[in-house]
C-alpha cells in the first residue's frame, strides 16, 4: 500500500471512472530498473508488464476498489494522504520526486532480502 501511495503523490495517476479506476506509472526510460522494482511489489495489482513506449517505461493497474477510495483524497485531501505515508512510502515520493534516488540494490523489501540470502 505504501508504494501505491507513494506513487500516487508522486509521479503516478488515476485513469479511468469509479468502478473501472486503476494506477499508471510512468518514467523516462533511464529510470527502468526503479518501474521494475515497483512492479515487482505491485504485480499482484498489475495489469501488463513495463512496457517503453517512446522515451518512457510504465504500466498500469488492473481497475481495483482501493484505486477508488483513494481519489478523493488525491485530489481533494492530499494532506490526509501525506499523513498515511509511512518511511517506504516517503521513500517512494521522494524518489518519483527526484529528491532521493531509490535504487534496488540497496533498498530491499523484507522480501527482497530474503531472496537474495538464499
């Protein structure tokens, strides 16, 4: 969830209407292995793979219920959204922010480490 937020304040949007609302992420290409690092996390809500389209990597959400809870605070209560953001989701903003560079390799997810120590 912390992600979705993240990414929401930061670089990614809603498309679509209530009922068939989803995310889009989106970045310029050289930021390729951060998109496949937030897909990864997000897969289970992810409708396509990254895809470049032009000098841009994204993909988009499958239309989810969270997706329409969340739009009236990303457009009408931003500041109750920065008040959920919990460090990863700081990180997250930050980094679509350009404010910190979030790298894989060093920032790993419970997950992630456990991946890698095995």
């Amino acid at each position: 969830m912390q992600i979705i937020l993240g990414s929401l304040l930061g670089d990614a949007c809603l498309e679509g209407v209530r009922g068939a609302r989803r995310m889009r992420v989106s970045e310029v290409e050289q930021r390729a292995d951060y998109v496949r690092w937030k897909y990864r996390h997000l897969v289970p809500f992810a409708d396509e793979a990254p895809a470049i389209v032009g000098a841009r990597i994204g993909f988009r959400t499958i239309p989810h219920p969270i997706f329409d809870d969340l739009e009236p605070l990303l457009t009408r209560h931003r500041a109750r959204l920065r008040r959920m953001l919990l460090p990863l989701g700081i990180a997250v903003w930050m980094t679509d922010a350009g404010r910190l560079e979030l790298r894989p390799e060093i920032f790993l997810m419970p997950a992630d480490a456990a991946l890698r120590a095995a």
